[in-house]
C-alpha cells in the first residue's frame, strides 16, 4: 500500500539515535539558533514534558517504598522525598496476598497467547505475501479490518462464546481470546518484514528443491528475526496490558491476572492501602519496563510499523 | 496384455504421485492451510462475536439465560435513556478534547525531539515509558495523585498559594471529566510523538535549508514543508489514536467507574455496567452496537487518508 513511503522510512534504530537517513550532517541547521534561544524554545518546553510524562512513576515509586505515617501526613515531613525507605508495602504485598499467584498468571496467560499468535500470524503472513493465492489481498485488508475492531464492543457477546465453549473463568478463555488482539496486529507487522525479504532467495531454494515448508523455516524465518522479535514483545505487551476480558471472563481470584487483581482484589477499605497498591502497580509493570530497555528499538520498530503499512 | 496393464498401472501411479506434488505446490491449497490457524481464531473470537453482538441486541439475553427475539426494543429503551445520551456526549467530548490535545502535544513533542539534542537517545527511550506501562497500572497512580484528601497536586497548589481548599479531582462532575481526560493524554502522548518523529525523519533537512534560504520562517517551514508531508502519517496516527480513545474503558473503569453521577461514563464503560454488573446482556450489547457507527466513521477517515497519501505520492502502488 504504501512501499514507496516504506522505502524511505527511517528504521527504528534512526527514529532512537536521531540520524535521519537522508541527513548528510549531524547538526543540521541548529547552528543557526543561540543557546538562550534554543534554552527557552527547546530545552524548557522539552524538560516540564519529561517532568509530568514521568512524575506518576516517581510517585509510585515513592510512595511504594515510603512509612506508612508519612504518606498520609503532607506537613510533617516533605512529601517529595523520604529518608526512611521500608520494604513494609512490598513484602506485605509478595508474602500476605495473592500477588505472586496473579504475576505467575499473567506471565503464563501472556507468553502462552503471544506464542499461539505468533506461531498463526507468521504462516498468515507468509501465505499473504507470498504464497499469493486467490484473494490474498482482500484477506490482507480483512487482516488490517479486523485490527480496528476493539475489545470494547466484542466483550459482551465473547462472554457468551466463552461461556458456551466452557471456557469461563480459566487461563484459557485469556490464552485462547488475546490472540484476537494479537493475530492482526503482528500479522500485519510481520507481513511488513516478509516484504523486505528478497523474492530471489525463495526462487532459488524452489529451484534446489526446496518445499514452502523449507523455505520458510530455514530461509524466511531466520531473515525475519527482528521482526519476529518487535512481534513478540509487542504481543507481550499488549497481553500484560490487556484488561476488559479479564475483568469479564474470570471470576476466581487466584486465575486473576495482575492488572484486574489489583482493581478488584487489592482495593479495600484500609486507609494504608496506597502503599501497597503503588507496589502493586510498580512491581506490576516492571518486567515490561525492564523488556522495553533491552528493547527499545524493537518496540520503536513494532510501532512505527504498525502505522507504516 | 499383462503389459499392457502393467503399463496402465505405472502411468495411473505417476499421474497421482504428479497430482499430489500439484496440489502441495498448489498455492491456494497450500494458502488455505497456513492461513487456518489465524482464521480460525478470528473467526470463532473474532467474527462470530462481532455478529453475535449485533443479534444479541435484539434479544432479551440476561446473564446466564438465552434470550428470545424482541425486535428493537432495546434500541427503544437506550434511546429513551438519558444515562445512554450523557455517556454519548462524555464518549465524544472525551475523545474530541483528548485526541486535539492529544495530537497538538503529540506533534510539538515529536518537533522538539528531532532537533538535534545532547542524549537524544535516551530522551526518546524515556518519553515512550508511558506507553509501555501497562494502563491500568498507571490509572491506579492517576487515581492516587487525585486523591481528594492526599492529592500531591492539591498540596503543591497550596504550598504555591493557589489554592486554598483541596480540589476534589474525581468527586465534581467536570473535575472529573477534566481529570480522566488528562489521563488519557498522558497516556497517549508518547505514542503519537514517537510515531510523528520517524515521520519527521523521513522528511530531507535539505528542503528546510532551502526554504530558510528563500527566507522562510519558522512557521512557514513547518506550514509548507513538514505538515504536508507528514499529512499521511497523522492520518493513520490519529485514526488509531480516535478509535482506541473512543472505545476506552480502562482508566475510567479503575478512576471512576462512570461516577460522580454517571459524568465519566462512557459508552464503553456504560454498556459493561448494563450487562455485566447489571446482567442484561441485551442492552449491553446494544449500547456496544451503538458505537459501531462511529467505529466505522474513524475507519472511513483513515481509508480516506490512505488514499490521499497515495494521491500525493502520484503513484499507484498496491
């Protein structure tokens, strides 16, 4: 649809470091603003967007690790800082509640659907691209179709199928449901990548004797790493991030996944409960955090791509 | 005669070794089974309950219970239902207010990062940590930073002098409003920025040195150079941006649950409280169905977009 703009487009690795492709000269024209210029129409600006994209973590954060009298108390001590860090809230949430049950659920719920949508998407996508049968395309717009449909409006109606298919309230109503979200998403993306694979390697495996099933495995695959990767951790991501379904589709507090455990399950009435709900949250989304730095371009390139096509 | 059979036998042999070989190399044979296991998980979760939904709206279904066919009788009641008219004006006031400010911060902050800045690496690593931590994760902190009696916010404005009453972020009607849709661009933001910036990237720096050349202004480059050649990257962005913000559910369930008095409802939120909490499927579904319009109003405009950028382009790729 769009191979010509594709064709230009910076990889990830550029949109992070900045060099754009068509760039001949690191500064650009820059030269030509002074440094009290560029302080208040860059850096300024620039700084106070930092500051409030990250504030509500640093909050978190410290309010995960802070005394329970200071959290409640704004005038005795300085509310920005804390000098008696406790480990209170985070033991109290891995040792007394069900918290580590709902982690392992989430990880299992996440890796198991990403998995399943993978393993689909990439024989979709290859069979779009370049098997090439009849109506490839309208399946591929089917694909992108089906991307636009929210998990809003599907819930009511798929807690009826999950209801009759005997799923309710198992990991598999969520191991089986993701793949929904996912399958279209990294199809989508991995059809991208598959492009980019020169037509010429195929003929030749064809040629020596190859079968589709070899050439896909020991050919496209391994060329399609990267993408198989941004893929991956995307899929990763938007599992751990889901919610509406599970909020639906399981009832049992110990098949909950994080995000709808600590809604549901770790709001109570206790006046305390801040600490422990920060902990939650924070311990929550560090392992996506902790993905996204050993990531970032994969992340950057799942994105971009998924805009791009 | 027995060579003749033998002959026959042989020659029907190679004609079905040959035929299997066809059809393994038959790439619509073959297109149909690797296509099987996505289509066959888009269609039982996917297509079947996009239809399912449609025909539930037209039953009475409960929790639990089948329902019979009752015509538009749901439709009917949603309509006369001002719960269901507030949720539409708080469904569009929410997603207009939150996509403008949504895409003006977005492209401002994609502007700023393409200039040329010391650590320019791990600014944009650090802008995109709102999108990777899971919503509902940063709900739970939003809702703390607005909590009516320990609010920092409240604090700060009142060391500042601002102020001298905590505000109530989530207990007035347009308090509330107000705060879940900054929510929603702070968690939006990153996204729109990020993706405007490899669009930006793509733009020659060679174009804006002869523009400043030709004594162009700063406005004027952004005016005449960079905005129309981003137009078709913002199409799709703020498509993603309109549907995913129009069909949210997640930061209004965990901040307000619909409250005070139904003025953070949304229809997506409102049509969970009517089937789930509630148990009439029915009408939750029709109030689901009832967004499908406007789905389809934001899938329009992004094609639209595609087609523009394809004009531009004066091409005629696939």
């Amino acid at each position: 649809m769009t191979d010509a703009l594709a064709g230009k487009a910076a990889t990830p690795r550029d949109v992070l470091s900045g060099t754009s492709p068509s760039a001949d000269h690191s500064e650009g024209m820059s030269y030509l603003q002074s440094l009290p210029r560029r302080l208040v129409t860059l850096y300024l600006p620039l700084g106070i967007i930092l500051l409030i994209l990250l504030f509500p973590f640093y909050w978190m954060a410290l309010t995960s690790i802070k005394p329970d009298e200071q959290l409640l108390d704004l005038e005795t001590y300085s509310p920005f800082w804390t000098w008696s860090p406790t480990l209170k809230h985070i033991t109290k949430l891995l040792f007394e509640t069900q918290y580590p049950t709902w982690l392992w659920n989430t990880m299992l719920v996440a890796v198991c659907a990403t998995g399943l949508s993978i393993i689909a998407s990439v024989l979709a996508a290859y069979a779009i691209v370049r098997l090439r049968y009849r109506g490839a395309q309208w399946v591929g717009g089917a694909i992108f179709l089906a991307y636009l449909v929210p998990p809003s409006i599907l819930f009511i109606p798929l807690s009826t199928v999950v209801y009759q298919y005997g799923l309710f309230d198992t990991p598999f109503a969520l191991i089986l449901t993701y793949p929904t979200i996912l399958i279209p998403f990294s199809t989508w993306l991995l059809m991208g990548y598959f492009k980019t694979i020169p037509f010429e390697l195929e003929e030749c495996a064809l040629i020596d004797g190859a079968s589709r099933w070899q050439i896909l495995t020991r050919i496209v695959l391994p060329l399609a790493v990267p993408g198989l990767i941004s893929a991956f951790i995307f899929c990763f991501t938007l599992c751990w991030n889901e919610f509406i379904y599970a909020l639906t589709f399981i009832s049992s507090t110990h098949y909950k996944t994080v995000p709808v455990a600590i809604v549901t399950a770790l709001v109570d009435g206790d006046i305390y409960r801040w600490g422990s709900l920060m902990a939650g949250a924070m311990i929550g989304s560090l392992p996506l955090v902790v993905l996204y730095a050993f990531f970032v371009e994969h992340y950057v390139s799942a994105m971009t791509g998924a805009v791009k096509e | 005669m027995a060579i003749a059979l033998d002959q026959s036998r042989t020659k029907r042999e190679y004609r079905d070794v040959n035929a299997w070989t066809r059809l393994k190399a038959n790439s619509n044979w073959l297109g149909f089974w690797f296509m099987l296991p996505a289509a066959a998980f888009l269609i039982l979760f996917l297509a079947y309950p996009l239809g399912l939904g449609v025909w539930l709206s037209f039953t009475d279904a409960r929790l639990g219970r089948e329902g019979v066919f009752v015509g538009i009788e749901n439709y009917d009641f949603m309509w006369d239902d001002t719960v269901f008219w507030l949720s539409v004006f708080n469904t569009l006031l929410y997603t207009g207010v939150a996509s403008i400010i949504k895409f003006a911060v977005g492209l401002y902050l994609a502007l700023l990062l393409n200039e040329n800045l010391p650590f320019k690496a791990i600014i944009r690593a650090i802008v995109l940590i709102p999108f990777i931590v899971p919503t509902v994760l940063s709900a739970i902190a939003f809702w703390w930073l607005y909590d009516p009696q320990f609010s920092i916010i409240s604090w700060s404005l009142k060391k500042m002098g601002l102020i001298t009453q905590n505000i109530d972020f989530l207990g007035d009607v347009w308090n509330a409003r107000w705060s879940v849709i900054f929510a929603n661009i702070w968690r939006g933001v990153p996204f729109i920025a990020i993706t405007l910036l490899a669009g930006l990237q793509t733009v020659s720096p060679s174009l804006y040195e002869a523009a400043t050349i030709d004594g162009a202004t700063t406005w004027q480059r952004f005016r005449h150079i960079t905005y129309p050649l981003l137009t078709p990257i913002i199409a799709v962005v703020m498509t993603f941006s309109v549907l995913f913000t129009f069909t949210d559910f997640q930061l209004i369930w965990v901040m307000t649950r619909g409250g005070p008095v139904n003025a953070t409802h949304l229809m997506a939120t409102f049509s969970y409280q009517r089937a789930i909490m509630s148990g009439y499927l029915g009408e939750g579904a029709a109030i689901s169905t009832a967004m499908i319009p406007f789905l389809l109003a934001a899938i329009m405009v992004s094609w639209f977009g595609l087609q523009r950028r394809k004009w531009q382009q004066g091409g005629d790729n696939d």
